[in-house]
C-alpha cells in the first residue's frame, strides 16, 4: 500500500505551515536584514543576533521538523512534534482573546499588515488543535504493527524544488539587507520570504518515481 497524506493531515500541515510564519520571518531577517529590524514575540524580542534570538530559530527548526516528517510518512516522533505545537497554540490564542483581546492581533509593519484575533481567532486555532488531537488518535490506532507500507521515495523532483527554495537565500539577502527599510525592495523580500516557508510542502511533496525502488515501512 502506497502512502500518501490524507486530507486532514494536509489541512493540519497548511495550517501548521501558516501558523508557523512567525517563526519564519524573524528567523530569516534576524540573519539577512540589518540594523533596523527587531521582532517582538511572546513578550520576546531581539534585533539581528542580540536579545532572544533562539527563540525564533528554535521555532523554525520545530516547524521545518514537523512539516518534514509529516510529509514524508507522518510517523514517529511526527505525533508528539504536532501536538506540541498545536495544542499549546490553541489554549494560548483562546486565554489571549479572553485576557487581551485587543493585543490578539497579528501584525506586520512592513506590509502593513494589522488583522484583530479576538473573534475568529479562539475558534480557529481551537478547533485546529482538536482536529490535530483527533488525527493523532485515529493514525496511532489504525493499522496493525505488522502491517508494511510503500513510502515513496525522494524524487528529482523533490529534490530540484527543494534546491530552488534554497537558492532564493541570496536574493533574499540582497533584497532584505540592501533595501530601504520598509521600503518597496523590503517588501518584496519579506514576500518572497513568506512565499518560500509556504512552498516548502509543496517540495517535500509525495512524488511517484521508480516505485520499484521505494522502501517500505514497518508500521
């Protein structure tokens, strides 16, 4: 049987990849932007090397671990890393709307970007956190140990997406640490930024290749 991720899973690696931008971003111009850049998270903050910087680059290792192997079988320890994030990011969006709805808010000064929480936010992270837990449970029953599945291997495929993720890093840089603060050049890095952490399921991606060569995983 050959595996692929189910439908809930891919919802639960979309939302994990959005959520996780917050990691992402300020991992990323921590190291390519300048002088002028400082990030604030959880009480957190830092500009370039300084402050809490392992905050933001803890998180980004977390989340590439955690789109990493659900992508590529959702096995072990793929359940714990999961729950780990989800469901502490669900009870602390619902306490933050109940105790400062108006600071629940995300927020994105170089694209203007101001959206409030306090609504929709308990609701959504929530229930993400539930449908991960329900996920965890009905993957972690089904299927005997016994069982053997085909898992399809790292393709050119994959491996040419993943390059071309990797090779946007210089121009990143250049575009990050060059241009103006908060300027169009700024912009267009910060987009590229968010466009790359987005496409990384999209390399880590299931390919059918030479099947005759796939391995197989003891479940």
């Amino acid at each position: 049987m050959t595996w692929k991720p189910d439908p809930v899973l891919r919802l639960l690696l979309a939302w994990t990849a959005l959520t996780t931008l917050v990691f992402w971003l300020p991992f990323i111009r921590t190291l390519m932007d300048g002088p002028t850049y400082e990030w604030g998270l959880a009480g957190l903050s830092g500009r370039r090397l300084q402050g809490d910087f392992w905050f933001p680059a803890l998180g980004a290792a977390l989340a590439l671990s955690i789109r990493y192997f659900g992508w590529r079988g959702a096995r072990l320890p793929f359940h714990a890393l999961l729950l780990l994030w989800l469901v502490p990011l669900g009870a602390l969006a619902s306490w933050a709307a109940l105790s400062e709805p108006e600071q629940f808010r995300f927020q994105g000064d170089t694209l203007g970007v101001d959206i409030p929480l306090a609504w929709a936010g308990p609701a959504i992270f929530g229930g993400m956190a539930l449908l991960a837990v329900f996920w965890v449970v009905r993957n972690l029953r089904s299927g005997p140990r016994g069982s053997h599945r085909e898992i399809l291997p790292w393709t050119p495929t994959n491996r040419a997406l993943t390059l071309a993720l990797v090779g946007l890093l210089p121009v990143q840089f250049l575009l990050l640490r060059f241009g103006e603060p908060h300027g169009t050049t700024d912009q267009i890095g910060v987009i590229l930024t968010i466009a790359q952490w987005l496409l990384v399921g999209f390399a880590l991606k299931p390919r059918v290749a030479d099947r005759t060569h796939a391995p197989r995983l003891s479940g």
